[in-house]
C-alpha cells in the first residue's frame, strides 16, 4: 500500500484528523444537498467522514445498472469515484472525506452532476 512520507497533515494527531474530516463531510454535504434542493439520508451526528446525499430529482429513482452507469460517467469523464447507490425510490451519493480533501473537490462533484443531468433524466 502506498504510505504518505509529507505533508502538513502528518503533525496532527488522529483525533484532530478525524474531526477535520468529519466537519469536512458535513459541510460539503450540505452544501450538495442545498445546491441540489434535495437531503441528507441520515442525521449529521450520524456521520464519521462520510455521507449520503439525495441526488437531484433527474436522477431519481435510478435503476441499480443506471446507478453504476452515472458512477462510471463520473468516474469516466470527471475522475470522481463516489458510490451511486439507489434505496427505494431515491437515489443518493456517498461522499467521504479525508485530510487532503477540500471543498473544491465537493464544488466538482456538484458540477459534474449538473453537467450529466440531461444524459440520465
């Protein structure tokens, strides 16, 4: 496995880490759900460093192999992984955060979902 030798993480101490990446979360998370009009599946505290967030109306409700095949799209031609996961008649993203993420990755997410809301409505 690939081990991280630098960066200004590395003077911090896990509980430090694991609270940045958990207010991270939260607010890229609602920041999606605000930007999509839609929420969140579970409560904040609920949340460790990662989250699922309804997705636009266009994509719900997604059929499982229409799921995967937003997850490649955005995977394909943005180079965003995230789980695209149907429950019921919703379907939801899964976002989580690490220390080297930041909101821009989020603002990313949300423009890749807009700029494919026409090929899955």
């Amino acid at each position: 496995s690939a081990r991280v030798s630098s960066g200004p993480w590395l003077s911090l101490s896990s509980e430090k880490i694991r609270q940045h990446n958990h207010d991270l979360v939260i607010s890229a998370a609602h920041m999606l759900a605000d930007k999509w009009g839609t929420g969140l599946l579970c409560p904040d505290h609920m949340f460790g460093s990662m989250a699922n967030v309804r997705l636009p109306p266009f994509a719900t409700p997604l059929l499982p192999c229409q799921a995967e095949d937003l997850r490649a799209a955005l995977r394909d031609q943005f180079n965003i992984e995230v789980p695209v996961i149907p429950i019921g008649a919703e379907t939801y993203v899964r976002i989580s955060a690490q220390i080297y993420n930041k909101m821009s990755d989020y603002e990313r997410l949300d423009s890749a979902i807009q700029k494919l809301s026409s090929t899955f409505a």
